[in-house]
C-alpha cells in the first residue's frame, strides 16, 4: 500500500455510544461463567489438575521481544505504540478445548501474545499490572454474532468434555471430511472446524487474528499477527503428522524452532466505517479494501526448545492471558469482549484455587520463571 492510499484512509474516532450493550447481557455473563467452570470442574475430576476452560492444550511456548515499528504515522502512535520501544514477549500457541486432547482431533488454533513491561494508565482490575495481552485466533471473525450464540457454542463444546477420546477421533476425522467437501465448493463452517473438523495443518503457518476489536486510543481496532519470513510462511496449509503422533503439533513446533527462530508483524486495521465495520458484531469481517491492516510492531523469537515440561509450568500453569490485561488506551470493545472480562478473571482464578499457586502478571520476562 502506498504512502498516498494511507493516507486517504480517515479513521473513526471513539464514541461511547458506539458500543450497545446486549439484552440481559448480565445473564449471558453469569451463563458463560458457569459453562467454563463447568468444563473445568470436568477436567478437574478427569485429568486430576485444574486446566484452562479453553485452550487447554499448548503447542509452543516461546519467548522473544517486540519492537515498536518507529515514526508510524499519528493514527498508529496509539496506547503502546505512541513511542518506540523493544519489549519481552511470550507466546503461547495452543487450541480450543478445555480437556487435553490428542492431535488428531483437530480444531481451531489460538495464539497469546503477553508484552512485558509496559506502563501507562491501565484498564480496571489490570491496575497494579505492567502487561498487555493480545488473545488471537487462527481467523478474522469470532464464530457468534451475538454473546447469546457465544454462550450456545461454548455449551456446545462443554457437552463433549466428557465424551472418550475415541469417540472425538473419530468425530473429528469424520468432519474434516465435510468441512474439506464444503472447502472445495467455496465455503467454510465455524461450527464444523470447531467441532474438530479443522484441517491439520501447521500451527506455526497460521496468522492470528483478535476477530473482536479493541480500543486503540482515539481509535478503534482489530488485530492480526502475521508470519514474515519464508521458513514461517512455507508451513501455511502444510500438513502435520497427528495419526499415531499424540503431540504431533509441539513435535512440529519443536523441530522447526530447534534450528531457527521466527518473525512476525503485528498489525492493525483502524475502523473507517461502523456500516461495515460493525463493534458489536464480531462475526462480520472488516473489509480490508476500506481499511488494510499496517504493521505497527515486529516480534522475533530466537531458536529455542518450542515446548517441554519446565515452560508449561511457568507459562501454562503461572501465567493466564486476557484481553483484559492492559492499557486504558487498547480497552476491549464489544458484547464478546466485554463478556470475556469476567470469564477469563472466573477461569483463571479457578485454576489458582486448584494448583494453590497464585497467579502474578510478570513486570519483567524473569517474573516468568522459564527454565534456564
């Protein structure tokens, strides 16, 4: 895109009635609550720990730094990146369920993203923190339109925590099949890659989306991180072995960060039109026509081990990730993202009381513990 065209582009600027809470939205709330403890309480019973309510399993842990791509433009110096600046990053790839499950039940992926040692004025319950947390996933729109169809789904997905491992195999493989069918006529199912019929591709070739927007000072955004070097962006769409390989992912993520690291850019795309651009409805997809995304960060990691038994303590175990966790000026925005404020708080202190282990947002990548 060129200099001229960004320059055409006319962000809107933030008003509160912009945001429409949705009906009972409080009842939605507490059901959403309940749903995810539920799940957790299943897992508790099951696996004998307390794990996340979603995004149970972890791939790759990885940590690196971020740098603040220097004299952006006004519209983009927002919140964090008003000044330039390298900060510690960790990452944490992982995939939807609430239980821990083999590969080969494949379903949609997700990607954390928690800057360390940030500092400004800071959203409620994040006051005494020095974080900002970006919670991504592996599309551009959440799968609900409403935080009544997000409660639906997650129900959804709570009714088959306690079904046998065979059983979602054999699911999931039976939905790749449809989804792949469904692919090949030009469209695409939320429902079915959910369910466990997402191909089973590289997690590590995927771009990341927060689907949802976020304040971004004066404006409004969403968020997409998005592999720049070849070696990332030759794994997109490249199958994984996952029959017979019950952590085929992390022996994926593995290899490739045993002989190289990654980079990434992180980018925004500025609300220009809330026709389009609605911020209630997170199910509709921004055109990117009106309003591209443009880098305002790059995140490398170097070689490292990807996963094993000492990050997941420190970061599946000592760390919870929540759009919540952050500035004032990048507030989540929107029924769905208002909705994860107190499921995420719920989930997180769920597992504190089960693990006895508190949990303290790091104000330094030490804070972490990571294995030396």
């Amino acid at each position: 895109m060129t200099a001229r065209s960004e320059a055409a582009i006319r962000p809107l600027l933030y008003q509160p009635e912009f945001e429409q809470p949705e009906p009972q939205e409080r009842a939605t709330e507490d059901g959403l609550v309940a749903t995810l403890r539920s799940i957790s309480e299943t897992t508790l019973k099951e696996e004998g720990r307390a794990l996340r309510s979603v995004h149970a399993k972890s791939h790759a842990l990885l940590q690196g730094e971020m740098t603040v791509v220097p004299d952006l433009p006004p519209e983009l110096a927002q919140g964090l990146f008003a000044g330039t600046g390298t900060y510690p990053v960790i990452m944490r790839l992982s995939t939807i369920p609430g239980d821990v499950l083999d590969d080969d039940v494949s379903v949609p992926r997700g990607l954390a993203l928690k800057v360390i040692g940030v500092e400004g004025e800071r959203l409620p319950g994040s006051e005494t923190e020095a974080v900002q947390d970006f919670v991504l996933v592996n599309g551009p729109v959440f799968a609900a339109r409403t935080g009544k169809a997000f409660l639906g789904n997650l129900k959804l997905l709570a009714a088959t925590t306690d079904k046998g491992h065979f059983l979602k195999k054999a699911l999931s493989y039976t939905l790749r099949g449809i989804e792949s069918a469904v692919e090949r006529v030009g469209g695409e199912s939320a429902t079915l890659k959910q369910l466990g019929g997402h191909p089973a591709t590289h997690p590590l070739g995927e771009t990341y989306f927060s689907a949802a927007p976020i304040l971004f000072g004066d404006f409004m955004a969403k968020v997409q991180l998005v592999p720049v070097i070849p070696e990332l962006t030759g794994l997109t769409d490249q199958p994984v072995k996952v029959f017979g390989h019950p952590d085929g992912l992390r022996e994926a993520c593995n290899d490739f960060f045993s002989h190289q690291g990654g980079r990434w850019e992180l980018r925004v795309q500025l609300c220009t039109d809330l026709e389009t651009m609605p911020i209630e409805d997170a199910s509709v997809e921004w055109p990117e026509k009106q309003s591209p995304y443009r880098t305002v960060a790059t995140i490398s990691a170097p070689s490292q081990i990807a996963w094993d038994e000492g990050k997941s303590r420190a970061i599946d175990d000592g760390q919870s990730f929540s759009p919540w966790h952050g500035l004032a000026a990048h507030r989540p925005l929107g029924s769905i993202m208002r909705l994860r404020k107190a499921a995420y708080r719920s989930s997180a202190r769920f597992r504190s009381e089960h693990s006895g282990c508190p949990m303290h947002q790091p104000r330094k990548l030490e804070d972490v513990e990571l294995p030396a």
